[in-house]
C-alpha cells in the first residue's frame, strides 16, 4: 500500500507526525523564485509569521526579509524569527536591533559559548518559514545572498516547497517545540482549513542522537524501491547503511543515481571525503552526476513515487548533531513534477565514468582517505556525554 513505511513484510517504523491527506505541494527551485513567494506571504500575514532558519547572512536578502518582518509586526502580526547562533555568525549587531526593535521576537538556538565545549555542535539546521498557519515553507534555503546573487554570479541551486493542508500543523507544532527550548511557550493557533482531497504528506524529523526518522525513512524507501531511487545532496558523507541500501537496490535492478556537488563547493575537503566512496557505489551499478557552473545545495530523495524535501543532507553530522525536518510526500503527480527537475538537473551535470575513475591519481585517492579520515573522527566525537 502506498506510504508504507518498511518494505514488504518488516513491521512499520513509528514516526512522529502520521500521515495526512488533503495538501497541496508546490516545487519552487532557486533564491529568485522561492525568496519572493516568502516574502509574499510575509507582506501577506495577518495573524502570525514563523521563521527558523539555519544559515543567516547580512546583506541583501536579509536586508528584504527583515523589512517584510518588522513591517509585519508594525502591523500587529506576532513574528517570531528563531536562528541558529552558529549559523547567523553573520548577521550584524545592527540587523539584530532593527528586527528586536522593530517587534519581532527574536530567539537563538543553542547559544555559542567556550564553556559549553562540544555541546556548541548539536545545531539547529532546520529551515521553516510559516504564515497565519495557512501555508509553509521548507527545503535547505537560507536567508545569505549566496541563494541570490547579484547578476553575473549565479545562485546556489535549491529547491523548496510551498506547502498548504494539515501538515502544516505539524510544522508549526515542530517550531513551537524548538522555540519552547529557546524562548518560552508559543501561543495556540488554529491551522486554516483546505479543500478536500489533494496530496499525502507527512512531517519526517531529526533531532540529533534522540530521533532518527529521516534517514531511517529513505533507507526503507530505497530498501522498498521497485524503479528508481535518486538522490540529491550538497554533502556525500551518508552513513554505511544508507550506502549499503544504495548499492542493493542498483544490484536488483533498481535505476539508483546521486546528483551531487561538483567543483564548485563551499566545503572541498567534505565533497573529497564523500568521493571516496564512489568506487563500490559505481561497482554495484550506481550512477552517480556531478553538477556543473554552480553549487549544488538541493536535498531532495525520489523512490518510485515517494519523496522528501528538506533539510537534511543525510550525512553522518546531520544525524550526530542537528536538528533537521523534511517534508515526505507520497504522489503520482507531484513525483513527476520531481523527476522532471531531477532530469534536468542531471542535464547539467557530469556522469560519472566507472572506468576512468578507477584509473584516478594516486594522489587523488590519498587525499579523498585523507579527507575521510578526519570526518570519520570528527563524527566519532562523543555527543551523549557533552548534551
């Protein structure tokens, strides 16, 4: 039956959120096209505006979004912006006071601090943004100019959703828990009713050690997959049962590609680390692209016509230290919209010969086990005692 949650025969994992009929899923690919449907829906607000956000940079964007926030809370909507306090590094003194001086209640996530030692690495990395709980936003964007760059420079390529429908409760329930952990209790607030029918969803989370429902999920989905499981990341460091699940579904027959990064990263030395494990992917028949002329930041998963969206890079950090969410859907419609964008994604990436990279320098191989060394170190440090 579709939406099941392990394959055929295994007992279904629980999950958090259930399954919910009645959605609508909109893809919006890119900073251009997602920024002003935020921001839109921002201006648009007139009881609650949500904002989490990971990665928050000063400058343009930011500059647009903060507008659209303060001019919300002059006019009586109650804002709340939770960010990561690692991630929003960059955001100024001076973009700080304008949003807590303009209304908007302002939170940080697991705040940086000496004494603290390794309990400064469990991360917020989630990215949410939620209106009058009538519709929300995910996906792996955050508010930094890299998604929308002044022309010639081209944006990080991202994909988010525009969402509508019962799970949006989910999302705003998964938000006021974060910032109960920050900030104190968020008011009640009835999610706006939608149109019978529509699309399947459900709320998939990750909550460091304590939770794994994201990468657990898309095991079972690859496990479960009859056609295709493809698979889209910024950073290749999977755990070994997520690439084991890869490798047999590709052995029996399944169409299993990875879109990743290519040359342009913003992290060389993690995309030489996942490099390394190319060899017995391609040897069990994955196919694997690497994307070209800019930065592939997209998290997306497609088995068969299940899919997720989110935030979670389904590396082995993610699960060690983050908080993440995705949104899965389980459509006909809306995974050929995916497949599409997958498809032309792969388009503007370079496959990966079986044969040449076999053939690679040595010096390549030295630097990819080099690389892989230290991430195998830095994700073995010791979380549970420093929580």
């Amino acid at each position: 039956m579709p939406g099941d949650d392990a394959p055929t025969g295994a007992q279904p994992a629980r999950f958090r959120f259930p399954w919910r009929a009645g959605n609508r899923f909109e893809l919006l690919v890119d900073g251009p096209v997602f920024f002003d449907r935020m921001l839109r829906e921002i201006e648009g607000a007139q009881r609650e505006v949500l904002l989490e956000i990971y990665l928050a940079e000063s400058g343009a964007v930011m500059d647009r979004f903060a507008q659209a926030l303060v001019r919300a809370a002059a006019r009586g909507v109650a804002v709340y912006a939770l960010f990561d306090d690692f991630g929003a590094r960059g955001l100024s003194a001076a973009d700080r006071r304008r949003l807590a001086s303009g209304g908007v209640r302002l939170a940080f996530y697991n705040a940086l601090r000496h004494a603290k030692l390794l309990q400064n690495l469990f991360r917020d990395h989630r990215k949410l943004l939620l209106a009058d709980a009538r519709v929300a936003f995910v996906g792996g964007a955050g508010l930094t100019d890299e998604f929308h760059p002044e022309p010639p420079a081209l944006p990080w390529r991202e994909t988010m959703l525009r969402i509508e429908g019962p799970v949006v409760a989910d999302w705003r329930a998964l938000f006021a828990e974060t910032w109960a952990r920050c900030a104190g209790r968020l008011p009640p607030l009835a999610v706006a009713p939608v149109e019978a029918g529509g699309q399947r969803g459900r709320v998939a989370t990750s909550a460091s050690l304590r939770r794994d429902e994201i990468v657990r999920s898309v095991r079972g989905r690859i496990a479960a997959a009859r056609e295709r499981a493809w698979v889209a990341t910024a950073y290749f460091v999977p755990p070994w049962s997520l690439r084991r699940a890869l490798r047999r579904a590709a052995r029996r027959g399944v169409d299993v590609r990875l879109l990743l990064p290519g040359p342009i990263t913003d992290h060389p030395t993690v995309r030489q680390a996942g490099r390394r494990h190319y060899d017995r992917l391609l040897r069990a028949g994955v196919r694997i692209w690497e994307y070209q002329r800019r930065f592939l930041h997209a998290k997306a998963v497609l088995c068969d016509r299940w899919a997720s969206v989110g935030s979670s890079n389904l590396d082995r950090w993610t699960l060690r230290w983050n908080l993440e969410a995705n949104q899965e859907i389980d459509d006909a419609d809306f995974a050929r919209e995916l497949e599409a964008v997958f498809l032309a994604d792969f388009a503007a990436s370079v496959e990966i010969d079986p044969v040449r990279w076999a053939r690679r320098r040595w010096t390549v191989r030295l630097a990819e086990w080099l690389a892989g060394k230290v991430e195998s170190w830095l994700v073995r440090l010791p979380p549970r005692r420093w929580r």
